[in-house]
C-alpha cells in the first residue's frame, strides 16, 4: 500500500498539469480570432504589488511572501481593468 502512495505522490501534479492543460487548449481550440481590445493593465499591476508587497513583506518580516501575494494581487486587480484606446496602436479601427 506504501508502494502506491508514493507513487500517486510522484504522478499527481504530473496528472493535474495535464488536465489542466488539455482543458485549456480544447477551451481556446473552436474560438475564432477576433479584433478586440484585450489589452490590460496586468503587467503594470503586477510591477506595483511586488513593490508595495516587499514594503509590507519587509515590515511583518517574510519578504518572500509579500513579494508572492503583493504580485497575485496586483495581477488580479490590473488585469480587471481594460485600457482604453487613446490613439496610435490601441486605437480601434471604424
């Protein structure tokens, strides 16, 4: 019984990884692509919570973990918010 235990350890996150990205692509495989603006504020976001991450992080002690959430955070809250097209490349064609 021992034996497999460790092997469902070794094989399940190579078993989830798997499934996730099968799910991923046979999600994205019938979509058409289509000219929209899906630019996001994702990357600026995530730059801003590793910055205010580490300040927290560095205050309570685990910088590592501010770093971590400060980024998730960030991620999550830039990539909530859509850029608007302001001319030159984001602008939408008529």
């Amino acid at each position: 019984m021992e034996a497999v235990m460790d092997f469902l350890r070794a094989a399940l996150p190579w078993s989830v990884v798997g499934l996730t990205l099968a799910v991923f692509f046979a999600k994205n495989a019938g979509k058409k692509k289509e000219k929209e603006n899906t630019e996001n504020y994702g990357a600026e976001g995530m730059s801003l919570g590793m910055c205010f991450g580490t300040a927290i992080g560095a205050s309570l002690h685990n910088i590592g973990l501010g770093i971590s959430l400060g980024m998730l955070i960030g991620l999550a809250i830039g990539t909530c918010m859509r850029k608007e097209g302001q001319g030159g490349e984001n602008a939408q064609e008529e």
